[in-house]
C-alpha cells in the first residue's frame, strides 16, 4: 500500500496533468463550442469529449488501471466500477458544463483515483482562475501549495454562509429554507466539484446538493475530508455506492457545524 507521502507525490502530478491537458483542450474551446444533450437531457460540449480522450489516454500511464467518466455510457460506466476495485480513475473532464458553454467563468476539471472503491488522491482544477485544489489520503489538502482551510469555519450554523443547489431538493424543504433559513446568506455557483472544494476552503461553510453522482463528489468529498471538513449521503446511505445513483449531499467545513447542519436539514425535510 502506498504511504501518504506517495500519494501526495501522485496528487501532485496529476495537478500538473490537470493544467496541461485544461489548457491544451478546455481553454482553447472557451466561448467557442457548441451546446449539445445527451440522451437524459444533461449537456456536453467538443472540450467535454477531447478533454476526456485526453484523460483517458494519459491517466492510466500515472497509474494503470481503467478510467471512469461522465461522458460514457451508463452501461461503460458500471462495468468499469466493477472492474476497477483494485485501482479506478474517475473523472469529469468539465464539470459545471453549462458554466462553460455559456462563457461563466466557474467550472473546473475534476479527478480521483480510487482503489477498493475509496479515493486516494485526487485534483480539482479551474483553469479559469488557476486554482488547483488538491489532497492525498492522510497527507491533507491543498490550494496550490497553501494547506486548507485557508480561513476557519462559522462556530454556528446561524452564522454560516451555505451551498444550496434549490432546483435538485424536495419544494417542502426548498421553502423551509428559503423563508426560514438557519443560515446566515446563501449561494450557488453551478459546479459541484468546486462547491466542495470552497466548503474545503471555507469560503462556504456548509453545503447541500439534492442530485450529484459520483464524478460530481468522487475528488471533491476527498478535499474537503482531509481539509477537516464532514460530508454524507443526506438518507444515511453510501455516497461510494456506484456510479448509477444521483444522491443528496450535506458537508460542512468541520464536525461540529455539520452536525448542526445535518439536524436541522433531517428535522426540516
């Protein structure tokens, strides 16, 4: 098994595979590519696909073993998931999709690498603003180099400021919060990926998305853990289940504020 330090040596060339292949592929379509939707209606764009070739053919060359991505198949995917116990690269070439192809700058590359199903290290890079966030199992996390949090938690929840994706949580719950929020103001920026890496850093404290999958989660539940922070499917089920099943997340940015956070979500659901 590798030691912490190993995978944060790997942690870090993968960062530096992230910015190349970022601003080899992703950067140059930037305002240029097309809008297209798959069959469930979600979309992607060229950098989506060239991106993910890219990262296909790189990754296993870091470390052999299959890559998972968004853009396949339902069925690639699953067969991949079982296949890959034994080590498993899992990516989202550009996640915040429409952020992309719309020209709004927020949305990031994101990667982990799993083994028994578990990310070890993992990257989530903007190319936009540069910022690379990035962690190693028990080897802790990082925004390009300075370790995280770069600024401490909210000591209660009625001071936080929270991540809330309203269009994927029940109406019922949607309006609790809206006009009785136990929080003190609210955002949403449109990419899963950097949602958790901003709770990681504490420019969010907690944070709630009603539908992400793996991909959306797999490096970014990784940062915020070894950050200090806590993070659970919000029914009390796996978050590492598979790659099939969109589940509901809440993450704090430490213990305490998530216990808080958990609590009022589960009275008020």
């Amino acid at each position: 098994m590798s030691t912490a330090a190993q995978r944060l040596a790997r942690a870090r060339a993968l960062e530096s595979l992230a910015r190349d292949i970022a601003r080899e592929e992703i950067l140059p379509r930037y305002l240029k590519s097309a809008r297209n939707r798959k069959a469930d209606g979600t979309l992607f764009t060229e950098a989506d696909l060239e991106s993910q070739r890219r990262f296909s053919e790189a990754l296993p060359q870091l470390i052999p073993g299959p890559v998972l991505g968004e853009e396949m198949t339902a069925e690639e995917q699953a067969r991949l998931w079982s296949e890959g116990r034994r080590g498993l690269w899992c990516i989202d070439p550009i996640d915040g999709t429409t952020n992309f192809a719309n020209g709004i700058p927020f949305f990031a590359v994101s990667i982990a690498y799993l083994v028994d199903h578990e990310p070890r290290f993992g990257v989530v890079y903007n190319p936009i603003t540069d910022e690379s966030f990035y962690a190693a199992q028990g080897a802790g996390a990082y925004l390009n180099g300075a370790e995280l949090p770069l600024r401490p938690a909210a000591a209660r929840l009625a001071d936080a400021v929270a991540g809330v994706d309203f269009k994927r949580i029940s109406h019922h719950l949607g309006d609790e919060l809206a006009v009785r929020p136990p929080y003190y103001s609210q955002r949403n920026f449109g990419s899963s990926a950097l949602e958790w890496c901003f709770v990681a850093a504490g420019r969010l404290d907690v944070y709630i998305h009603g539908g992400q999958m793996l991909w959306d989660y797999a490096a970014g539940r990784l940062i915020l853990a070894e950050a200090g922070g806590e993070a659970a499917a919000l029914d009390g089920g796996s978050l590492m289940a598979g790659p099939a099943v969109k589940r509901a997340v809440v993450a704090a940015a430490s213990p305490a504020l998530f216990t808080e956070w958990r609590t009022w979500l589960q009275s008020h659901s």
